[in-house]
C-alpha cells in the first residue's frame, strides 16, 4: 500500500478515537485482525474484540483527544507515535475513576494488509505514567549516581 494511502488510514483512525466513535476506530481494523496492548494481559483477536477494548479507552476517558507526533512508513507497517489527553472519569483496567486529567504518550506498530485495513497491531505506552497521574504510583523522584 502506498504511504499516502497509510496516512489516510492513520488519519481515519485518529479521527475516529477524536470522535469518539468506537464504530469508526475499529472499522480501520480487517475482521481477522490481532492487537496487543502492553496495558493488557492477553492479545485481541478480531475486530470485534478490538472495538471493546477501544470503547473500554472511550467510556474511562469521555473527553480523550489523540494526535499524531510522527508517523513512518516500511513496506507494509506503520508506525505511529502519539500524544493523548483525557480526564480518568470511568473504570479502566480494574482502576477505579481518578477525576485526573493525564497525558500519555505511545507508540503503535500496525500492519496493512490486502484490503487497505489494520491487519496487526502492536501499542506500547507509557502504562508507568499513567499510573502516576491517576496517582496509584507515586511521583519519580531524582536519582542521583553513585560517585
């Protein structure tokens, strides 16, 4: 696929989580697609489990706005590195509502495959932080080597 169609795809999918339209996110994903979530135990197997997990992100944080710092093209895969913000006001991953505002930052590593669709996906984020901001880790403190 060539890279200016990735982009659109990218660009879709993006929109889709700005809207808030769990319906319009997983559209980009093929049926049989597979997403793993370092925020999660198990893989995702299919779309329709992958629109669960988006919508699980929507309904914890309601106002969540998502944009895209760099995106990169090699072959088939695209990566897309993103900033997030959102205001913890429902459960998430066994985490009870904070009221917090967080920022996250990740990156996903997402396959085209033959139809122009998601066909795998790989999302690492930075899990840690968000644990801080809703305030279930304490803050880092400076470190200081060893001389």
């Amino acid at each position: 696929m060539p890279r200016d169609e990735m982009q659109r795809l990218v660009e879709r999918w993006i929109a889709g989580w700005n809207a808030h339209d769990a319906d319009a996110v997983a559209a980009c994903y093929a049926r049989d697609a597979v997403s793993r979530d370092v925020g999660r135990p198990t893989a995702m197997p299919g779309r329709e489990s992958i629109r669960t997990a988006i919508q699980d992100y929507l309904t914890a944080f309601p106002d969540l706005t998502a944009g895209v710092g760099r995106l990169g093209c090699d072959g088939d895969v695209v990566y897309v590195e993103w900033h997030a913000t959102g205001t913890h006001t429902g459960s998430f991953l066994a985490l009870p509502p904070s009221g917090r505002v967080v920022q996250i930052d990740g990156c996903n590593v997402l396959r085209v495959g033959g139809e122009g669709l998601f066909i795998t996906e790989i999302s690492y984020w930075d899990v840690a932080g968000l644990l801080v901001q809703v305030g279930l880790l304490p803050e880092p403190t400076a470190q200081t080597a060893p001389a």
